[in-house]
C-alpha cells in the first residue's frame, strides 16, 4: 500500500536496505585497518582482524642458550632461559624438538633427549635444559611449540609510524599542500560562477562550453604540456619549480573545470527575485555576491571541498611531478608508496600508516557530510 508520500513500504524498506548494505562495505575494511593498527605485530601475522578480540593459537619456533650459557649445580650442566620475548604473556601448551613433531610433549614434561639429556619447557616460556656432561658447540638446540595468546593491543605501532618512520613529517606536508589547494579553487570558482551565472558579458556561452568541454580531458593528458610550461616559465624568472605554490596552482587548475561547472549549476538557480531586490536597493555586484550569493551557496562549496580535498590528500601524481622527493616536502602517500617498497613484510606499519592516510578526509566528510547530498543536487531543481 502506497504511503502518503507516494512511495510503498516495500520501495523505502529496499533503500534503507540498499543504503544499510553500502554502509557495512565500506566500513568494514575501515574497521579492519583500524583494529590491525592497534594490535601485536606478532598477533597480526598469526591471525586475521576478526579474531583480535580472541585468545589466538600459533605454532613458533626458538633456539635454547649455548653452551657459553651454561652452569653446573649438583655435578650436572644446565642451561636456563625462555623462549618467549619480555612482557610475553603466551601460555605455551605443548613443544618439540623436530619440525615434524612440534607438539610432541606436553608443556610442563620432560623430555628425553640424546644421550642422557633432558629438556622441560613450562606453559611460561621457561626452559631447563639439563646434561649429566659439559655441554659443547655454538648454536642451541632448536625447539618448536604451540601457544595461545590473549588479545594484545598496542599504541606502539602509531608512535614508531609517526615519529620513526617519517611519517608525521609527511603527514604535515600533505596538509600544507591540501588545505591552500583546496581553498585557492573555491575562492575563483565562486567569482567566476556567479559571474557565468548572472552576469551579462560578450562570449559568456563560449566560456560556459570551454569549461564544460575541460571537464572531460583527462589529467595525465594535460600533466606533461603543463609541467613544460611550468619549467618555462620558472627558468624565465630564475625561481626554483619544485615548490608549494607550484603543486597549489596545478591542482587549482586541474579543479577549477569542475568547480565553476558545480557552482555555477547551483548558483543559477537561485531565486532571481533576490538579486533584482538587492539591485533594486543599489547593491553592487560584489555585494551581491558576498551578502546574498555565498551565504546561500555554502552547501555546494562544503560539497566541491569534499570533492577537492580528497582528491588533493590522495593525490600521488601530480605530487611527485611537481613537487620534490625531500624529507621536508614528500607528501604522505608517496611516503607511504616508499614504504610499500621496503617495508613491504611489516603489517603493522602498513596498516598504521594506511589508518594516518584516511583519519583526515574521514573528519573533514563527516563534518560536512550534511551538505554533501545538497550540493550534489545542487541546480538540478529550479526556484520557484
């Protein structure tokens, strides 16, 4: 049965289902970085993410002390120690001493070894490991166990990422090169919207269709001509290029196409009554445009910002084109593309460094998120 607003119980029970769907796809894998992040570099090889609020079980392998470790007490020659690393609260539940038989012996037995002698290896990680002879050679003897684990969550990995691995140095960087060339493309793209959209001047159709027709000329395309007229022009002037301005311009002009377009949809359907007013009353142009234009035009510059700035914090292209490869300029995701390279084995790491990459343009949607929907419907309803 149909309700008041004309749609059926099923038809809004199957969006809210739909909506409910995309949800959990994009948070569970948001939820899983997260959670690995925080775990035992040791607990996130032996187990997936879902089984981190568990105890765990894992097989590992470890050596005893030499002979150089050795005592004597009571005419025999020990050798003590554990096999667990400090701050280690594993409960081994059983060893062995062939890679076939890993769990030959029960934890807390002792077990027979060659020659008279014996070895015990107790649900702590500790070992005795007892000979009737002086013991000789350089390498202890192997020894292979299973043990279970209790959950174990660490901050750790957060401080080695963001203050051993350069990580918060580029963290920083991406930031300076996101917010201006964020914020740089929204201030022209107003102007030049509201102008588009209401301004009556020679070849303002032309325009509105070269900026329509830039909106599909892919970026790698463009990239090399403009990198060339980029160099030109610093050469000409004897400035460095691989600066900040330099990246800020080239992603204001990659943006500018599609923020004009945007803006100028929304900002052309505006109710034309309020602009004849405001002219009635003898507003200019420019006061017009800061008074009553912006302040009604704020859902879709929130939307374009979400748009530009994570296009901006994800970028790796145009970063690494035009901008340098030094500690005090490499931004976040091609220092993360370096660990990739030679750290590509430490998940922790990994993981840390991918949660610092995606915690920003998280704050910055869910904090404009209740304009985003607005902006993106923005001229597709005229005012009445």
């Amino acid at each position: 049965m149909a309700g008041s607003t004309g749609k059926s119980f099923i038809g809004r029970f199957g969006v809210h289902l739909a909506v409910l769907v995309f949800v959990v796809i994009w948070t569970i894998p948001t939820l899983g970085i997260l959670v690995s992040s925080l775990r035992d570099k040791d607990q996130i090889i032996a187990s997936g993410w879902w089984n981190s609020f568990s105890t765990s079980s894992q097989t590992g392998a470890g050596r005893l002390g030499t002979a150089a470790d050795q005592v004597e007490k009571d005419g025999k020659f020990l050798i003590m120690g554990n096999l667990f690393e400090a701050g280690n609260a594993a409960t081994l539940s059983a060893f062995g001493v062939r890679s076939q038989e890993p769990t030959k012996y029960e934890a807390g037995s002792v077990a027979e070894l060659n020659d008279g002698v014996t070895l015990q290896v107790n649900e702590d990680g500790s070992y005795v490991l007892t000979s009737p002879v002086k013991l000789e050679g350089t390498r202890g003897q192997r020894v292979y166990y299973a043990a279970s684990t209790p959950p174990r969550f660490t901050t750790e990995n957060y401080q080695t990422v963001l203050f051993s691995e350069g990580i918060g140095r580029s963290f920083m960087n991406s930031l300076t090169v996101t917010i201006p060339a964020t914020v740089i493309p929204i201030l022209i793209a107003a102007f030049a919207a509201y102008a588009l959209a209401w301004m009556r001047f020679p070849g303002r159709a032309l325009l509105i269709a070269v900026i329509i027709g830039l909106l599909v000329v892919p970026l790698q395309m463009s990239l090399i001509p403009l990198l060339k007229l980029y160099n030109g022009v610093g050469v000409f002037f004897g400035v460095p290029v691989k600066t900040y301005l330099g990246i800020w311009l080239a992603h204001t002009g990659f943006g500018l196409p599609f923020a004009i377009y945007l803006l100028r949809s929304y900002i052309a359907g505006l109710p034309r009554e309020i602009m004849e007013s405001a002219r009635i009353d003898g507003a200019s142009d420019f006061e017009i445009f800061v008074k009553i234009v912006l302040p009604l035009s704020f859902p879709v510059l929130a939307s374009f910002a979400i748009f530009q700035f994570l296009w901006v914090w994800n970028d790796l292209l145009v970063a690494m084109v035009f901008l340098g490869t030094e500690a005090d300029q490499i931004v976040l995701t091609a220092k993360l593309n370096a660990l990739l390279g030679s750290r590509g084995g430490d998940w922790e790491i990994l993981t840390t460094s991918a949660f610092v990459t995606i915690i920003v343009p998280l704050i910055v949607f869910f904090s404009l998120q209740r304009y985003f929907v607005r902006g993106l419907l923005a001229g597709s309803v005229k005012g009445g």
